[in-house]
C-alpha cells in the first residue's frame, strides 16, 4: 500500500543543511516503510519558494499559487516530516507562518516528525520547548524521537556523524509505524485504535 509523506523543510539557502537532514529523514522513512510493505508517494516542500504564497495567505487568507496543492497535500497526508533552521532559539518565522495557514484540523491525527538544524548542540532543545507544543496544539501525534542537527553532528568522526544517523533511522521507524496506523484508522474510523504506547513498545524512544 502507499503511504502519502510529506516533507516540509524551510530551510532559506541552496544547498543548505536543513534540506539535507529533511532528505535523509525523508529517505530514511521511505525504507522503513519498505521494511513493512508500504511504498511511499513523498512531496518535499521548499518553503522558501512558496514565500510570497505564504505572506499572502496570512493576510487574505486566501492560498494561491503552489500554495493550494500544498495545503492539499498536508490534508491528505498520512504523515509529516517538519524541518526548520533555528533562529533566536525557536523555529523560523517561515516556518511558523506556514504552518499558521494550515487550516485547523488538517494535523488532527497526523503523525509529525519534527526535526532541526542550527549552529550549537544548545539549541537541541528547541524540539522540546517550540516544535512539540506547536504541533501537540495542532492535535498531531508527533513521533517520540526528534532530531536535531548541529554543525558539529555533519562530521565523519566516530561520534557525530554515527549519532545523527541512527537518531535519523529511530525517528524514521516510529513514523513509520505510526504512518501505517494513521492510514488503518482513516480507512476504518470505527476501529479502536491501538493505544499510543502499544505502538512505541520495541522501537526505542
């Protein structure tokens, strides 16, 4: 079965280490779901090139351009991968702004990877402090692990670049899993879900 994934990376430079991570997250999920028999349909949006989009849909409330298919596809999802650059130790206004005009409810329910990038390992916590509640707020189930890249964590040395993959490759199986529940429940709304942490047992937080 296909799975819809969408990956959202507001990443403002080309190339830039945020669009990295958001590939090899994407990636990474793709084989997960592979493991598990499911294919992947994968829409990877580069919020820099919807900006304009973006500003005027926060003030007319109306999306234009690709902006429509965007949103289209946020709402069809049965998972998300949200990558943001940290600034002033909290996601970009880009990205913030993109996610202000997702309409309420499209999340409900969605499983969201939500990950990272910045300059120092102080801001990791960022994931904690700013991109959990806003998607907790937005009723989507975000995946246990996040996953935070800083500069130092891009090297080949024994540590950091070993520790970021396997960080990449948890966090990918969790939405995994979690992508193939959310499409049961969607097919089948009267089913009873299976509890949370059922879900989570054996994958490793």
């Amino acid at each position: 079965m296909t799975r819809k994934l969408v990956t959202v990376t507001a990443g403002l430079s080309n190339p830039s280490s945020t669009r990295l991570l958001a590939d090899r997250l994407t990636n990474a999920t793709e084989e997960a779901l592979a493991e598990r028999g499911e294919t992947a349909d994968v829409r990877v949006v580069e919020l820099r090139e919807v900006a304009h989009d973006i500003m005027n849909a926060m003030t007319t409330r109306v999306p234009t351009g690709d902006l429509s298919g965007i949103l289209k596809d946020m709402d069809e999802a049965d998972a998300v991968i949200a990558v943001t650059p940290v600034f002033n130790a909290s996601y970009s206004g880009l990205f913030k702004s993109f996610f202000d005009v997702v309409e309420p409810g499209t999340l409900d329910g969605t499983p969201v990877l939500a990950a990272a990038t910045g300059g120092s390992p102080r801001h990791s916590l960022v994931l904690e402090h700013a991109l959990r509640p806003m998607f907790s707020y937005s009723r989507a189930v975000v995946v246990p692990t996040g996953v935070y890249a800083a500069s130092e964590d891009w090297g080949a040395g024994e540590s950091g670049g070993r520790e970021l993959s396997e960080r990449i490759a948890r966090a990918a199986r969790q939405l995994a899993l979690l992508a193939t529940e959310h499409s049961a429940k969607t097919e089948d709304p009267y089913e009873e879900p299976t509890p949370f942490a059922d879900l989570m047992s054996g994958l490793g937080t």
